[in-house]
C-alpha cells in the first residue's frame, strides 16, 4: 500500500525554520509543516484555463 503524505527530507519551513519537518499531503493537496502547523496547497497546473 502506497502512503499518501511524504516528508520533503532536506527542505526547511519558511515560518519556523525548522528543517525535515515539511511533509506533502497528496490525497489532500497540500505541503505542511508538522511542528508549528503552516500549511500550503499544491496548485494543479494542467495548462488548462478554468
């Protein structure tokens, strides 16, 4: 079974500048930062116009 979040090894959060903390969500669309709790969704960009 695959897993669905990833953590971003080597990648710091721009927030609270914490190293190895960052860990994306596929399932979810979004990158978050598992020790102060900033969050970011990851955008689709097909190419496509809405």
């Amino acid at each position: 079974m695959r897993e669905l979040a990833y953590l971003l090894d080597g990648l710091r959060c721009s927030s609270c500048l914490t190293e190895n903390t960052l860990w994306m969500d596929l399932a979810a669309g979004l990158v978050e930062c598992r020790e102060c709790g900033q969050g970011a969704l990851i955008l689709n960009d097909d190419g496509e116009e809405p």
